[in-house]
C-alpha cells in the first residue's frame, strides 16, 4: 500500500525531512501544497501559546513524595507561565 500512497507536506520544510519520511514509509511521492510556506506561517500565528514543561519525580506517592510533587508541579507552573508570557512571542 504506501508505494501506491502519496505523503502531503503541509508545512514548508527542508525537502530532505519529507523525502526521508516517505523513504522510510516507502513511499514513491510527495505532494507539496504551493502555498506551504504561507499556510505555515499563518498557522504558526493563529496557533494558541503555550509552554511545555516537564518534571521526574521518582518518589514513592506518600506524604513526603506527595508533598514533593507538588513543589515541582508549582515550580513547572511558575517556569511556564514565565516562559509564555515573554516580550515578543
């Protein structure tokens, strides 16, 4: 089935990251939109802001681990609302 498929690029990236994904899936073409950079773009503008953070925590969910917990869900919160709310994004 993929050599009859065709991959559709709805971004404007390097053409070496589509061809490598089609390559890998098998793939035999690569329709690109003639309008991707644009679409991207837009959408990159339109998109909602957020900020992702992440934490391990490895401890056992006790009292202790619980508290733990959400010490680092507090400072994720903080580094988040920070990161999202920087001058020119």
């Amino acid at each position: 089935m993929p050599a009859t498929s065709t991959l559709f690029c709805s971004a404007a990236l390097p053409a070496s990251t589509p061809a490598a994904s089609a390559r890998a899936a098998g793939v035999r073409r690569i329709l690109v939109h003639p309008l991707a950079s644009v679409l991207s773009a837009f959408g990159i503008g339109v998109a909602d802001r957020l900020a992702v953070r992440r934490a391990s925590l490895r401890q056992v969910l006790d009292e202790a681990g619980l508290a733990a917990a959400h010490t680092a869900l507090a400072g994720l919160e903080a580094a988040g609302a920070h990161g999202a709310h920087r001058p020119g994004r």
